[in-house]
C-alpha cells in the first residue's frame, strides 16, 4: 500500500478519471458497467460489528478477479465506506486522508480492505505497504482477502497497532480462513484496543509538565551522545517538558530532509501514539527542511534545541531588555522558516517553544519580520548607549567591575548572593539569570567593587542568541576580572570549561584577565577539588559555605591593587579604569 502522497502524485500522472461517488485509481479502459460496480461498493452494506462480511468481501473479490487489479476501501466505525480504490495487481495507493485522529479516539477511525490477488486463495499477506499505511496513518485495523480460482474470498489476514509492551512489536497480525470465519467483533475489539492503548500510556511516569519524546542523532565525531542527552534533559526540565521516552539513531550525519531515516520517523510516531504524546523535542537544531519535513511526516509538534533554548529565555524574561532581546532572537530563528506557511509553522505558534514576546510573529511576512527586527535592533542598540552611560558614571567613580560567567548552572547567582549579601533569582536550573545583574562588595579597606552576573554559557549557544544577547554580554567587556565559575562536582567541567572559553573567545574576550574558581566543592572529597583547583590555579569554593570564599576575596584584592600599583609605576595598558 503506498503512502497517501505517493498516491497523489500517481494520479496526477495517470490522470485521475472520478466519477459519481469518487472511485480513486487508474480508471482509463474500464467498461461502464465495471465502473458501475465499484461505485455500489460505496452503497453496499458493511456494518460496524464485523471488520469485513463474507458478502462485502465477495463484492470486492468478484470484481478484483475480473479486472486482475487490486481493489480496497476505507470504511469508518459504523461501517460507512469513505473512499473505493483501484489499483494494479499488486498495490493501491490512498488518497490524501489526511494525518489528523478523528474525535477523541486514539486511530484514525478507519479501517483499510483490500484484496490480494497473488496465490489461489489459500494463502494471504499484509504487504510492507499496508504495515506503513497502517502505522503512519494510525488506521483502525487492515484487512487483505485473498481470493480463490472462481473469484470468492479466501484466507483473511488482518493486522491492528499494539500498545507498547515488552518485546516492541509495533503491531499484530492475525488470520482467518476466510471473512466467514472472521471471529472478530470489531466494534467490541477496537474500543478494548484504545482502552489498552490508554491504560499503557498512563503507567508511564509523568511530572505533571507537558509530556513529549526526546530524539537524538549521534553523528560520527559528535560530542559523546551521554553528555548531549543528559544536557538536553535538563534543558528539558527547565523548559517545563516532560521527557517520557528517548529514541537515539546513530548516523554518519543527520538525514537531509528527516534528520533521522525515514524508518525511525515511523517509529517515533508509532511511540508518540503509545505513549500518547504529540511533541517529540530534538537534540539538535533542525534546518527548515527538516523542521517541515519531520512535522509532515508525523503531524507531531517539533521543536529543535534552539527553540527550546529560546522558550526558556522568553520564559525567564521579565525586564524590558530581556523581552526585547528574546523577540529579536526568535524573528532571526523563525526567518528562515517563513518561506510559505506550513503545517510544522502552525505548530510552532504556541506553547513552548513559540512563547513568550515574540509568539505572534512567527507566521508574519517576512517583510513585516525584517521590519520589526529592526526596530528591535534599534531599541538595543539604545539599551546599550544606556549601558555605556552607567558604565561612564562607574568610570568616573573609580569603582572596579568583576563579572561572574560560567557555564549554566555553575552556580553563579548564588556566588554573587552570598559576596553581596543579596536575593539575586537562584535556582538549579539552566539558564535561570537572564540580564545582568549588578551589586557592590564592599573590601575592608572601605573599597567597593561592582560585580555582575550575567547569562550562562552553554556549549554550541545559538548564534542569533548571542548576537541578540550582545548588549547583555558588552558588560563582560568592561569588566576588569572575570570570575569564571566551574562546577567541579561536573565529570565534564573541562569540557565546560572549555565551551566558555570558546565563546569568550568568539565576542573578543579571550584574552580578558580570569580568576577561575571551582564551585560546589562540598559535593565532592574537599581534598580532592582543592588539589583539582591548584593544578589549574584556581580556588575551591562552595557557594553555600561562605568561609570557603575568604581566599577569593582575597585574590581579588591582590588582583585589583597589583594593576593599580602597575599603573602607579607607569604602566597605563595593565591599569583598571577605577584606579
């Protein structure tokens, strides 16, 4: 049986002939009185008890067998036939019904009959196209009839999706001798099979957020599939997502048009229908293509890693600039995307990943998208004249500036609470500071120091999200010592450490002073993160334990009066604006 596409676009080269009720196929040559014959299938009586009746399926082996082609309908719950089909003598290919389940119940609602007309009707099979049409279109049940040598129907097999259960059969196929034989009361059978199909989808555990699945390709080279998992679950729970399954494919690289093969898109429909989700989240970002190509295919909600990177950002902003930052971010993602409107960007305009300031312009023309970005740009860049003023003002106040930056959730708000004495937000989060946050310490020499906590690094950070964050991170620039916050309870905080140094790197921070600091030294041996910290020259530090930050304090002193002691002996490149 092939795919619903596929078999519009056979029509189109086989010129389509519909007459009366719609007969879909290749109709050219048939004689008035066969045509006849398949329009009163729309008209014969197929009840809603059976999946198929003996006299049913006679009407349709008589006429397979005269014509030598395949013959099919699709028929709802009260047995009312929606679509008569003809084929070759192998397939037929549907018409676009669509992908959309009707009501509320889990399938389609339709059940697909065919004749098979291979063999002497003793022998019967559900083809590879049949088992896709049945799992892509999430149909009720197909039947395929075999017919003997006088034209009657044979040996019946008939297949229906399953729940998810323990071996992963995706579904189940059965025989009977013939319809006749048929003990199968579909009325009965279908209502039990969505009911099984709910009760397993309520024993998987949910934290009460939406629920959706994760996929993700591990390419050959790639970061190590744990790490990227493990980051994209977090992103996850920060975001409100309940991840319920995960389906990894390994791939030497992402599929042009799928991201995954085309095998593991059915798959992951077939889960997300177990398990009764209609979001699947993927770990890496998608090109449009893709974005269109997996929505078509699935009629799921898809979101890739930058969308859910900005929902969180248009979820945690509450100032001015952070709203307008994050709209600007989300028109530079959705630009591309705005090439004609599509099923995937209908589903990209609410909830997460379409949230927050910049929801409603995801389906605009791309000339009001240009427009609005750059007004959006404008405005920042006035933010930022606003900035260069307040940081004029410190200038002439001769206070020096430290900026804390890390990886995300390295614990750089609660440094900055417990050094200031302040409730800056603190959460186990990712990504739970947004704008940058400014306070004073004061030295007990009576000397003040302004600190800033900005927005955590995270490793491949979307572009359009540092490029709208520039503002944000100009404040780095400024800074006359970076304190860089590792979480050394992290197994990979090198790798972090690295990803940070990178991007500082890419906004022309590389070269910026650092004091690198390792924080949550109390979720490790104690001995151990100190000896981690001196092979790199850093301090251990728990943020929760304020006397472990006596020696930053300290190095931060020595660290500040030592440039002003180089500008006091004439070196004016190495001297702090505060001196």
């Amino acid at each position: 049986m092939g795919r619903s596409t596929e078999g519009v676009q056979w029509s189109v080269q086989r010129e389509v002939i519909l007459i009366g009720r719609d007969i879909y196929g290749d109709l050219s040559g048939l004689k008035t009185s066969e045509r006849r014959a398949l329009e009163k299938l729309y008209r014969r009586n197929l009840d809603g008890f059976d999946a198929v009746t003996q006299d049913y399926a006679r009407a349709m082996t008589r006429i397979s067998k005269e014509l030598n082609r395949v013959v099919a309908v699709l028929a709802d719950r009260q047995g009312k036939v929606e679509y008569v089909m003809l084929g070759d003598d192998r397939r037929v290919y549907l018409p676009d019904i669509g992908r959309h389940r009707g009501g509320q119940s889990r399938f389609r609602g339709i059940r697909l009959i065919r004749t098979y007309l291979k063999g002497d009707g003793r022998q019967v099979e559900l083809t590879r196209d049949d088992l896709t049409d049945l799992s892509k279109l999430q149909l009720d049940m197909v039947v395929s009839i075999g017919i003997d040598a006088g034209g009657y129907p044979g040996k019946v097999a008939y297949a229906y999706l399953v729940p998810e259960n323990p071996e992963e059969k995706i579904w189940e196929i059965e025989t009977a001798p013939n319809p006749a034989e048929l003990d199968l009361s579909f009325t009965y059978f279908i209502n039990e099979l969505e009911s099984e199909f709910q009760r397993k989808a309520a024993e998987v555990v949910r934290t009460g957020d939406q629920p959706a699945m994760l996929a993700y390709v591990s390419t050959y080279g790639g970061r190590d599939e744990e790490v990227e998992i493990e980051e994209m679950l977090e992103l996850c729970d920060t975001a409100g997502i309940d991840i319920v399954d995960t389906v990894v494919q390994r791939r030497s690289q992402m599929h042009p048009k799928y991201a995954v093969g085309r095998g593991k898109i059915e798959e992951l429909t077939l889960k997300a229908l177990q398990k009764d989700v209609d979001m699947i989240v993927f770990g890496q970002d998608l090109e449009p293509r893709q974005l269109r190509g997996i929505t078509d295919e699935t009629d799921l909600k898809v979101i890739d890693r930058t969308q859910l990177i900005l929902d969180i950002f248009a979820q945690r902003a509450t100032s001015r600039d952070g709203k307008i930052q994050v709209e600007l971010a989300q028109l530079k993602y959705s630009l591309p995307r705005l090439h004609r409107k599509s099923t995937g960007m209908s589903r990209l305009a609410g909830g997460i990943g379409g949230r927050g300031p910049g929801e409603t312009k995801l389906e605009i023309n791309r000339r009001r998208a240009n427009d609005r970005i750059r007004a959006l740009e404008e405005q920042i860049e006035k933010l930022s004249e606003q900035r260069q003023l307040r940081r004029k003002r410190r200038v002439q106040n001769r206070m020096p500036t430290v900026s804390i930056v890390g990886y995300t959730n390295a614990g750089k708000s609660t440094l900055l609470n417990v050094l200031t004495d302040s409730t800056v937000r603190s959460e186990d989060q990712l990504f739970a500071t947004l704008e940058p946050t400014t306070r004073r310490l004061r030295f007990p020499d009576d000397r003040e120091v302004i600190f800033t906590d900005t927005v955590g690094f995270i490793h491949d950070l979307p572009p359009d999200l540092v490029a709208a964050f520039k503002a944000t991170l100009e404040e780095l620039d400024e800074a006359d010592i970076l304190i860089h916050l590792v979480d050394i309870a992290d197994p990979l905080y090198l790798d972090k450490i690295e990803a940070v140094n990178r991007i500082l790197g890419e906004i022309g921070l590389g070269d910026k002073e650092q004091i690198l600091v390792f924080n949550k030294m109390d979720l490790i041996d104690e001995e151990q993160a100190r000896s981690e910290a001196r092979n790199y020259e850093g301090i251990a530090v728990s943020a929760y334990q304020p006397q472990t930050l006596e020696p930053l304090v300290e190095r931060l002193e020595n660290r500040l009066f030592r440039q002003r002691r180089q500008r006091e002996n004439g070196d004016e490149e190495s001297t702090p604006h505060w001196a």
